[in-house]
C-alpha cells in the first residue's frame, strides 16, 4: 500500500524530477562549518546524471556520482533504476543563515535542482565538528554509507515529498 505524500519540512524544496534519499547529514540542526552531503539520487526518467554539486551563494562544492548502490534498485522497486547512483558532496558553511541548493547534471552538462534547504554556519569551529568530520571521513575511506549498512533505515527520506 502506498502512503500518501508527505510535504518536506519548512525551508526544504525537492524537486519533483528526482527520487532523492540523504544519508548524511544526519542531523541538520548542527551548525558546522563543514557539511558532507552523501546519498543517492535517480532521476524519475531513468535519464542518467553524470555530475553533482552544492551551492551555496556564489560558491560551488562538486561532487561525484561515485558509489554502486544496488540497494537503490530494490528501495524503489524500479529494475532499470541506475546502480551508480550514489554520491557525496562536501561543503563549506560561512557563518548564518545561508541557503543550500544540491544540482545534478544531465549528460548534456545541463545542472538541475533536485534540492534546497537553509543551513546555519557557526562563528567557530568546534571540537565537537572536528570529531564529528573525522568519523565522516573514516566511513568514506572504508567505503561505508550509513544507509548501506543500515538497511536504508537512517538518513533523511525525501522520496515522499518529490511524487
């Protein structure tokens, strides 16, 4: 049975293009000066995307679509759902309020919106980030996503809003 679609939390948009689930951040209401975008996104014409990036203002953060997701497949009960289809992003943060935009490239080099959302950077780095970053990186270099590990029972759901 199908749930009915939910609208995205205030100051979040999604595109309706894409099916879009993010891993990390885990928690958004952290304010840290760097922010790891990671998860997985398919668009709903099945059309690959080669690139992805985060912007925020006049900067932009690039990524790559550089993780085999097979678990993906089977989450949207799509056969023909790209594999590849997961990524990660790091950004910067300045400090305040500040707005947050993740595009994805068609493969005519084309960027799309697939989600935006408001972000808060601290005045300082803490102690607290820095631990928070180096357990990030340490799941990077061991090829692990919380969601992989997880049965995609953690990250941030976005599927429901974008239908």
């Amino acid at each position: 049975m199908r749930r009915s679609p939910t609208p995205p939390p205030a100051g979040q948009q999604v595109s309706k293009k894409f099916h879009l689930w993010l891993d990390e951040p885990l928690d958004w209401n952290l304010k840290v000066r760097r922010l790891r975008l990671s998860g997985w996104c398919v668009a709903k014409d099945g059309a690959p995307r080669t690139r992805v990036r985060g912007q925020i203002g006049a900067a932009t953060f690039y990524g790559q679509f550089d993780r085999d997701r097979p678990d993906v497949v089977q989450f949207l009960n799509v056969p023909e759902a790209l594999r590849w289809c997961g990524f990660a992003v790091d950004v910067v943060v300045p400090f305040g309020r500040k707005r947050l935009e993740l595009e994805v490239a068609t493969a005519d080099g084309e960027w799309q919106k697939a989600y935006a959302r408001t972000v808060v950077g601290p005045l300082r780095i803490g102690p607290a980030e820095r631990e928070l970053w180096q357990k990030s990186m340490k799941r990077t270099r061991n090829g692990a996503t919380p969601s992989s590990s997880a049965g995609l029972t953690t990250g941030t759901s976005l599927l429901d809003c974008c239908e």
